[in-house]
C-alpha cells in the first residue's frame, strides 16, 4: 500500500449548560429525561413568538473566543440557516454564518499531547447557535423531544491542522477541560453536551503537502458522541480512503457525508455533502444587530479563570508536583478542585497530589462514581493525614482507614485510637529489633557475606513482631546500624 499522510479537521459543538434559560427563550436551561418539560412555546416554533437574546451565553461564548486567541466582532447579529428537519420546527436554525462576524475568528489553540510535546491547532471560527429538538426512535414511529431545542450552542471549527486520531482527541479533551474551567458548560458527553463532525482527506506522503491540489476529497463524518467514537472513525477513515487509493480508485473517495457505526466499527454513507450557499443563510430580521462595547470585552477578558495548562505549570512550579501528577490532578476541573481545597485547609501538596492520584481516583473510577460524591471530602481526609504525620499510625493503617470509613461511612476519627499509636521510641526499638537479630543469627551472618536482599526480612520480622506498629523509618535506621556494625 502506497504510503498516505492525514489532514483532519473537527467542528466540535457544546451545549452551553451553564446559562439558566436557553439562547433565545425564557425557558430553563438543563438536563432533564422527562421529554418536553423544559420548554417554552418559541422552542417548538409556533406563531407569533419572538426570540431574545441571553446576555450570559452571550458573555460565555466571547470568553471562550477569547481562551482560544480568537478576534472578536465589533457588532453582534445573527442569521437563518434555512434547511427542513423533524427536530427542527421552525424550518430553520438561529445561527452565525462565518466568515462573517460571528463570536469569534482566526484563533489558535496549543495542545498538549500525552508526551508532553505541544501541537498547534489554528482555529478557524466559533460562533453561537441554537440546538435543535432530538428525535427519539422506535420500531414504527419516532418521538420528538424538544428540551434540547434552543440550548445555547457553541460550534468549534478547526483548520484542518490535525493529522491523527490521538491529536484530534487530545484537542477535544482539552477543549473539554476548557470549557469545564471557564464555567461555561458541564461538558458532559453523557448528556449528549458534546457532539463532533470530523473531516478527513489523505494525499501521498511524497506530494507537496502545501498544494491544496495534492489533497484527496474531504470526507465528512456526522455526530460523532464519544472521543473514543472519534478515534476509531479517523483510524477507519484514513484505511478506507488510503485502501481505494492504493487500489487507483480515486473516484470511491466522494465528496460527502458519512456517519459513524459503532456496532460495525465502520463509517457508513448518507448523503452527498450540502455546501454552506444551499442553506440561503440570511440576517434574522427578528434580532437586532448590536454593538460589542470594548469595556465588556475587558470585563470578560479579566474574569477568565487559572486553565488547565496554567494550572499544570503552578501545580509544578508552585507547589513542587511532578509533571505526571500534576497532569492528572488538571485532566478534571473537580480533580483540581478536590486538590486545592486540601491546600486552604493546610494539607500538604505532594500528601493531597499522592492520596487524590492513587487512593481516591482509584475508588472513583472502580466505583465509577463522581468526586462530588465522593464521602471521604478534603477535611476528612485531613484527620488521617494528621494523624500520620503526628505518627500516631502509619501509612499501611491510614490507608486501611481510608477504605474502612468509605465503606462505613464514618468519621476517620473514629477508627483512630491510642492504642493505635506507632512505635516510635528508640529505645523500645532497640530492644526489640536486638532480640530478633540475636534470634535470626544465621541469617545475620548471610547479610553480612554480601546477601543485602535480606535486609527486608529483617523489616518484616520487626513489623510482625510489633504487629505493624513500629515506626518503619525509625526501625529502618536502627536495624542498619546494627547490622553495619
């Protein structure tokens, strides 16, 4: 097979969850799945109602034009896009139509790949819409539900500088993180708040890549609902464009719209591509054009929250955290959360960093619950963590805590008791590591002739002897003392 390169590009919508009412109606704005019981009569198109503009999803989307470097219009209005569709009553949708002014345009996002190496993605537009209803289908009939109809949307389109499946889903999860941080929406693709079309051309790896000429046609990929969707769609896409070329079946490779079938694990045709001067876009007479003020942009711009590629560096610089750590703890807004609450009350940073990567993350993910929910919150984790570094217990007893008040949910200071308390008097110690040396001569005999693995045998006697409770760095400092003497 001849050898291909890959040029990708994502138009990434999120439902912006984060405004109490929807983009142009009065009615409440959140997740419900009880059908149509947020809605308000313009939601299902009905005569005689008029649309109003949400200030908030307004603020919202110039902030995210902003995040992504984006230039902001000088005036804002809005446009029809003309098309018929069940979940769409009206027979068209309240939109932008870029090039034109729309929120925001020619930005740019850096992003950080599971390596650590940054890649630049240029961002053509992102504008603001309304959502359409969402159909639901049944053996022989099909269910509209219009909730979702009006739910401030924000449409991310990318050039096409993305050239793998695992880049385009490092650009999603961070657009993702992106919108978590700045408050603008949940992003929550359970809830259907994220959806993604995918386009996909291929030339041959040895062509002048910066001829648009050289390019193969762009294959459009509709609705795709999970990243991992979208990974396995550009991986399909990319074999089945680059096995028809290889085969000289360049005419295969139409210009059109395909969807994603996870069951097959395939991309399926369903219709040709429709170009942008087939939806007869023009300017919604019903919504006044109205000027962006330079002051509000100013306003907007300062109330931009720490991201997460700002926060991974203070994490690391700040606070001392590895890269690795650090990384995982930004991946999730209530991870970083959960992380800086334990700072405020005086926790230390690498004793929160370690707990949250490994113990809680661990019990969140095997119960596959929400840190939100999550019982042991930073204060309780507190009283375990105090009562390790006063060595009143130690780490082994503290995680058996731990996972005793998940299961109990109990206070962690309820399983914490004096005769608890570690071990930690060298005297005591002496004594008891002098007797368990005196006892295991032969074995001190094969430490001393070079066998230094043994040196854990001897830990594990003093432990077993003391039931856990001598203090490990203590007794690891006496037994050395001894036996190198």
């Amino acid at each position: 097979m001849a050898n291909f390169i890959t040029k990708i590009g994502l138009e990434m919508h999120c439902e912006m969850s984060k405004t109490n009412s929807k983009v142009f109606s009065s009615a409440k704005n959140a997740y419900s799945e009880i059908p149509n019981s947020n809605i308000r009569p313009l939601d299902m198109g009905f005569p005689g109602t008029l649309p109003v503009v949400n200030k908030e999803a307004v603020k919202l989307s110039l902030m995210a034009s902003m995040i992504l470097h984006c230039r902001q219009p000088e005036y804002m209005y809005f446009e029809r896009k003309n098309y018929y569709y069940p979940d769409m009553p009206k027979n068209y949708q309240i939109t932008q139509n870029p090039p034109e002014d729309c929120v925001g345009m020619d930005g740019y996002l850096d992003v950080e790949r599971e390596d650590g190496s940054l890649f630049r993605v240029g961002i053509d537009n992102i504008h603001l819409e309304e959502d359409a209803a969402s159909l639901d289908h049944y053996y022989d009939t099909s269910c509209i539900d219009y909730n979702r109809a009006g739910v401030p949307l924000l449409e991310l389109v990318t050039n096409p500088d993305i050239h793998s499946a695992s880049d385009a889903v490092a650009f999603l999860e961070q657009m993702r993180s992106i919108y978590q941080y700045a408050n603008i929406s949940e992003a929550d693709s359970k809830k259907g708040q994220i959806r993604c079309d995918v386009n996909v051309s291929i030339m041959d790896a040895d062509l002048d890549e910066e001829n648009p000429e050289n390019w193969g046609t762009k294959v459009e990929i509709k609705n795709i609902n999970s990243f991992g969707g979208v990974r396995d769609a550009i991986n399909y896409e990319i074999k089945r464009q680059s096995e028809l070329k290889s085969l000289g079946r360049y005419n295969e490779v139409e210009q059109e719209t395909r969807r994603w079938d996870e069951e097959s694990g395939t991309t399926i045709r369903m219709r040709s591509k429709v170009d942008a001067i087939d939806y007869k876009y023009f300017v919604d007479p019903n919504i006044p054009k109205f000027k962006i003020e330079a002051s509000w942009l100013e306003e907007i711009r300062k109330s931009i929250p720490l991201l997460p590629l700002e926060r991974k560096e203070k994490y690391i610089q700040e606070y001392g955290l590895s890269a690795y750590d650090a990384k995982v703890i930004v991946k999730e807004r209530e991870y970083a959360e959960y992380f800086e609450s334990c700072l405020e009350i005086g926790m230390d940073a690498k004793t929160s960093a370690n707990w949250l990567t490994t113990q809680i993350l661990g019990e969140i993910n095997r119960t596959n619950t929400n840190i939100k929910d999550f019982y042991l919150t930073p204060q309780r984790l507190k009283q375990i963590t105090d009562e390790v570094n006063k060595g009143t217990i130690s780490s082994k007893q503290a995680k058996e805590i731990f996972y005793k008040a998940i299961e109990e949910q109990k206070e962690p200071s309820s399983y914490i008791s004096s005769d608890m308390a570690q071990i930690s008097d060298k005297k005591e110690l002496e004594t008891i590591i002098t007797k368990i040396l005196e006892d295991n001569a032969s074995q001190v005999e094969e430490y001393k002739k070079g066998k230094d693995n043994l040196f854990d045998y001897f830990v594990g006697q003093v432990m077993k002897n003391t039931c856990g409770k001598a203090n490990p760095v203590i007794t690891k400092e006496i037994l050395k003392d001894k036996l190198d003497k």
